[in-house]
C-alpha cells in the first residue's frame, strides 16, 4: 500500500514540474511575444496561440512523452509559424533569449527526467559486498564522462545555431539585402532550418555513439529479437516438432512394451 502510495505521489509531482516547466514555455514563446507584436487580434490567432496549451494538457492528461517531448514543442511553433515577427530579433534580445533557452532546456530535462524516473522498491535485504567499496571501474567513469559531454553538447549546439542565425549582423544585413521586407520570415525559416539541421545531427551522430549502450548487452538482444521474431511468425520452431516426435516414439514403446508382456 505504501509503495502505491508513494507512485501516486511521485506522478503529481511530476505532472506539476512538466505543468509549470510547459506553462513557462509556453508563455515565454508565444503568449509574451504575441503580445508584444499585437497578433492576438482574430480568432484564427487566438487559436493558434490556445494550441500548444492545450496539447500540453492532453500531454499530461495522457501521462505521453511523444505529446509532452515531441508535438508541444512543434505546436509551440505553429503560432510562430503563422506570425514570424514573434520571432524576431528586435522581440527577443540576448538576455531574453538566454533566459528563453534556460526555460526550454529547463522543460526538456525535467520532462525526459521526471516523467521516466522512479523510485526502485526498497530490497528485502542488504548485503555489503567488498566489490561496491572499490567505487566504480575506470571504463564506466569514462563513459560517465562522455555521458556528460554529450548533454552539454547537446545544450550548447542548438543555442549556438539559433543565437546565431537571430543575432549575428551578417546574417541580418545578408538576409536585409537578400529579402527586403521580408527579414523576420526568413530570419524564423533559418531558425526552423537550424533546429531541424540540430535534430538531424542528434539523431545520426549523438543517439548512433549511444545505441550501443542504450541497447544493453548484444547477445541478449540478439537472442530477444530472435524470440520476438519468431513469436509474430506463429509457428513453432523444428525443435519443437523434434520434442514433439520423441514424445510420441516414447509413448508409443510403452505401449507396445506393455503389449508384449501382456
């Protein structure tokens, strides 16, 4: 019962952080900057706007990490989408960019942490082994640290490209000479280009060098995707029939052992 209890606790305390966290994107990207340039003004709009909201409850309603990590932010875009100047580099200055960045890497990771973490059962018993006084061996310290590499790269990498492509005055003069009148769309479409050039490198470079440890040890997989291959075929396997075929030979001598001496 306690353990029960304690899940429940441990799910609104999750539903709360990703709640805020989500709530604070969600105004800091679209509600502040749709204000700010007044695109709030048809119903269309408004909308827009009321949609990465409302899939952010149904995110949480539904306990979703595909809703809540993967469609509230691409909703959060869609108003931006619609109205590029909320994206502007005259709405968003260096520090409220910085402070921006904080709050949706702030939402990912207490999201991707929060909604998967949980708390093991405690054991039934304890037992100190000489092994766990060593500390952990070197090639997990290592791999530890290209843990930590890989997250801060992937914090700095897609704040670097965006902070670039919004704030850089070569690419605003390029894009001013290239595009007259039309600098903040083209500013949000390189944007857009930058995430999804990020989103491209991640999954091909970054998940690539953690598959493997992702994936446990590979035999075991090996032997489990073979199971799982051959349970969606429906048939048994020929040692099956084999088993089947020895049990039938052996029944079959008794019988006639029986009738023998019979």
């Amino acid at each position: 019962m306690a353990e029960v209890v304690t899940e429940r606790r441990w799910r609104t305390f999750a539903d709360v952080v990703a709640f805020t966290l989500g709530t604070n994107v969600w105004v800091s990207i679209v509600i502040l900057p749709a204000i700010f340039v007044g695109s709030l003004r048809t119903t269309s709009e408004i909308a827009a706007a009321a949609l990465p909201f409302a899939v952010l409850l149904l995110g949480l309603a539904r306990r979703s990490e595909v809703i809540l990590l993967g469609l509230f932010p691409a909703a959060v875009l869609v108003p931006v989408a619609l109205n590029p100047t909320m994206a502007s580099s005259y709405v968003y200055g260096p520090i409220r960019f910085t402070l921006v960045a904080l709050g949706v890497i702030a939402y990912l990771f207490g999201v991707s942490f929060f909604t998967t973490f949980h708390e093991p059962p405690a054991p039934r018993s304890v037992r100190g082994l000489s092994s766990a006084q060593a500390g952990p061996a070197e090639r997990w310290r290592r791999r530890e640290r290209v843990y930590w590499m890989l997250v801060g790269m992937s914090v700095i990498i897609p704040i670097v490209l965006i902070a670039w492509v919004n704030f850089d005055s070569g690419v605003e003069v390029f894009l001013g000479e290239m595009y007259p009148g039309r600098v903040a769309l083209m500013t949000t479409a390189l944007t857009c280009g930058a995430i999804v050039l990020w989103l491209g490198i991640f999954h091909y470079a970054f998940l690539g060098v953690l598959r493997p440890h992702r994936t446990g040890d590979r035999d075991l997989v090996a032997a489990l995707a073979q199971a799982r291959a051959d349970a969606k075929t429906g048939k048994p396997r020929p040692r099956f029939y084999l088993a089947v075929a020895i049990a039938l030979g052996a029944m079959g001598t008794l019988i006639v052992l029986r009738h023998l001496k019979g």
